[in-house]
C-alpha cells in the first residue's frame, strides 16, 4: 500500500444549514447559559435548576435535539427550540489508519475545515484537538504553519470536536458509566491546527466545560495544552484552565530557536523557561512535558542534549521531554533525524534523570502526525467537491 493511501475514507454528513437567528448552547459557560435561558423566557427562579437540567443533557447524553429532554415540560421544550440549537462541527469525512487512528475532517462556520485526530492506545485514547484554523505563527518545520488562511475557532467549536469524537465512538457515558481510565476517549491534547494560547478564552471555555463533573467529566490532569512559547498566556493557563502544559521547546540555543520557533524573537529561551519555573506551582499540574522534534543535522547532536538538560536543571523545572520524530511533509526543508540519532539523544536526556520517551509516529498513512495537518485538508478538499457535487445531485 502506497504510504499515504487511506485505509478508509467514509463520507459522514452532507452539508447543514445553521437554522437562522438562534443561537447555539454549545460552547456556552454555565453562567452565560443562565443569562441565555432568562433572556428567552426562563423564569429567573427556575433558571438555576433549567441550566443544571440542559447541560447534563447536552455535555453528558449527546443529546441535540430538545425534544429528547425528558426531564423537562413538553411546553418548555418547544420554547427552547424557537430560540436555540444544540451545534457541533460537521464531519466531512474521516479516515482510519492501519494502526486504528482515525481522522476526521470537519467542517465549521464559513466552510473552513479543521482536523481532529483520535489515537487509540492500550491505556487510553486520546483525541488531538485544533484550536484554530491555519496557524499566525510560522515554524519552520510545521505545515500548518505554511496555510495562509487563519481563524480563531470558537469555544463551541473546540468543545464541539470533543463531542464530535463521542458521537463517533458511540461514548456517551450514561449515569454510572466507565471513569476516565477505562473510556475510549480519556484524554485531550490540544495538539493539532493552531497556537492555543493565541485563542486564549475560547481555549478556556472549551476546557472548562471539558472538566465539568457533570458533563465531559475530564479531570484536568487527562488534557495538556502544547504552546509554541506564548509566554504571557503560560501563568494564565495555569491559574484559569490548571491542565498540564506541553512546550514546543525545539532548540537549545536562540539562534536556532529563532528560526525553528520565531516566537522566540519575541520571547527567548530565558524569558519561557522563567515563566515555566512557576507554572507547576501555580496550577499543582504534573511535569511539564518538553516537545523536541529531532531535525537532522539540526538540533539533534549530543550537545543539544547536554544543554536541554542544563537549562531544564537550571530553572529546577520538573519536566519529561518527548522527542518527536520530524514528520515529513511536501516541500519540507528538514529531513527527520535518524532513529540512531534520536536513540543517543534520548539516552542522554534518560541518563540525567529526565523521561525521554520517542514519541511514536501514528497515522502516518492517513497524514495524521503532528504538524502534517495541513496537507491532508489540501488533499481532502477533493473529496469535499465531490461531497457536494453529490449534494447537488440529490437535492
Ligand atoms: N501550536 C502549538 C500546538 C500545535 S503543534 C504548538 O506549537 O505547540 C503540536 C506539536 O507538533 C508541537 O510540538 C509542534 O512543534 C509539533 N510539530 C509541528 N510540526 C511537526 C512536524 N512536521 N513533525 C513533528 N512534530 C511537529
Ligand atoms: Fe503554529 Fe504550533 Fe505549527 Fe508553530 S508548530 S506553526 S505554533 S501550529
């Protein structure tokens, strides 16, 4: 099989129309719910109690539709369907890997599309969330990097991928169903399309309803948010989301940081390992996990490694670094660093008393690695001409 050929490629849903003037409960805080429920009717006494009640059917069944709410008067719920929808983005499509990954294309708002990733491991699944479309920030390595197009996606539709992979997984736990270990999608990585940080409130929002007990129900310590380096964002993540942060880290000197991560001309390498030395005190998260995509010839040789270290114990920051396999795309200007290589750099990192573990390269065939995110909507873009060509054909 050709490298890149997809296992599969189901088409899921054909185009929607967003029902015109309602809004859309999805992605709102509890609070902001409240203020909608009144301001469309709700009895102020009863609002508290009607937010609690619609939540859970939302963030705890999956349920969209309001007539499913059982647990409310029939009267009140056509009410609520005058005024609101229930909205997650549209899968277009979606691919699964040989090794069970699986992708989905979706669509939102303005018919941009974003990537989602599922990845199924023995002791957890998780699903790598964008966060915008396209990317500001230009790395040289990374292929979202290279769209042009960018959105801030918002928190509906950040939530509503995580809804999205639970419709699919066919997990929508009911009352006394399985706890974060043994569920399909245990956790969340922040991972895919876009520079979190550079959406901050949304990202939060999206989180926070994520985390509630009486919806999503993630604990904070199953999703980690990965950032480029926006360094005035990174106390905030701490005291306003408290999961657990990743850092693109990528370079042990300025000057080759610059160029990998251009952040950095903005915030160097001390102003960002300063503001991590405060950030597990802060949210009382776990290590902070540093990403290190090894680029041959580079940032891979052992000095590399030595100075990692340095700077790690230098600021006392509690850390594991995950070396990343550079995943190659079209037109790439770097070549991944060979498996010897990454294996003495681990080793190094390992020796000091860091965990160092490679990360393992997943979905390769469907495009579905880190930083690959981009080409695959290129090519997808195909699919979704003819997805509508058949749309036209069937109206
Ligand atoms: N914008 C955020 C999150 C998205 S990128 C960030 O930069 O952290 C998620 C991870 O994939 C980052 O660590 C990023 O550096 C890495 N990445 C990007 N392109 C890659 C590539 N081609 N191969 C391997 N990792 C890549
Ligand atoms: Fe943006 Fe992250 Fe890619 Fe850099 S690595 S261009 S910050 S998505």
């Amino acid at each position: 099989m050709s490298p890149n050929a997809p296992i599969t490629q189901d088409v899921m849903t054909i185009p929607r129309k967003l029902p015109e003037g309602k809004l859309n409960l999805v992605g709102l805080t509890r609070d902001q719910l409240r203020e909608a429920l009144i301001e469309h009717g709700t009895p102020e006494k009863q609002a508290k109690m009607r937010t609690g009640q619609i939540w859970q059917w939302i963030y705890q069944r999956g349920v969209r539709d309001f007539a499913e709410m059982t647990n409310l008067a029939k009267a009140y719920r056509a009410q609520l369907a005058e005024s609101f929808v229930v909205e997650i983005p549209e899968v277009v499509t979606r691919q699964v890997s040989e090794d069970g990954t699986r992708k989905y294309l979706c669509r939102i708002a303005g018919g941009h599309e974003v990537e989602v990733v599922y990845i199924p491991e023995e002791d957890r699944g998780t699903l790598c969330i964008s966060s915008q479309v396209g990317c500001t920030l230009t790395c040289s390595f990374c292929h979202t990097g290279t769209q042009k197009l960018v959105r801030n996606l918002t928190a509906a539709e950040i939530v509503g991928q995580v809804m999205m992979a639970r419709d699919d997984l066919d997990e929508w736990p009911t009352p006394g169903a399985p706890k974060d270990e043994t569920r399909l999608l245990s956790n969340i990585v922040l991972m895919g399309m876009g520079e979190p940080l550079y959406n901050f409130e949304n990202v939060r929002d999206a989180m926070k309803i994520a985390m509630d007990p009486e919806g999503i129900s993630l604990s904070r310590r199953r999703i980690t948010l990965s950032t480029s380096g926006v360094v005035p964002e990174i106390a905030r993540t701490a005291e306003e989301i408290g999961c657990l942060l990743a850092i693109s880290f990528h370079a042990t000197t300025d000057e080759v940081r610059d160029v990998l991560v251009p952040i950095n001309k903005r915030w160097n390498i001390e102003e960002l390992l300063q503001s991590l030395a405060s950030y597990p005190k802060v949210s009382n998260s776990e290590r902070i996990t540093f990403e290190y995509v090894m680029l041959d010839g580079v940032n891979d040789r052992d000095e590399d490694a030595h100075r990692l270290i340095d700077h790690i114990k230098r600021y006392k920051i509690p850390a594991k670094i995950n070396l990343i396999p550079f995943n190659e795309w079209p037109g790439a200007p770097y070549k991944r660093s060979s498996n010897n290589r990454i294996r003495a750099f681990a080793n190094i990192i390992y020796q000091a008393g860091y965990a160092s573990p490679i990360r393992k390269t997943r979905g390769e065939d469907i495009m579905a690695a880190c930083g690959q995110l981009k080409s695959a909507t290129e090519r997808a873009r195909k699919s979704r001409k003819q997805i509508e060509a058949e749309a036209g054909l069937n109206r």
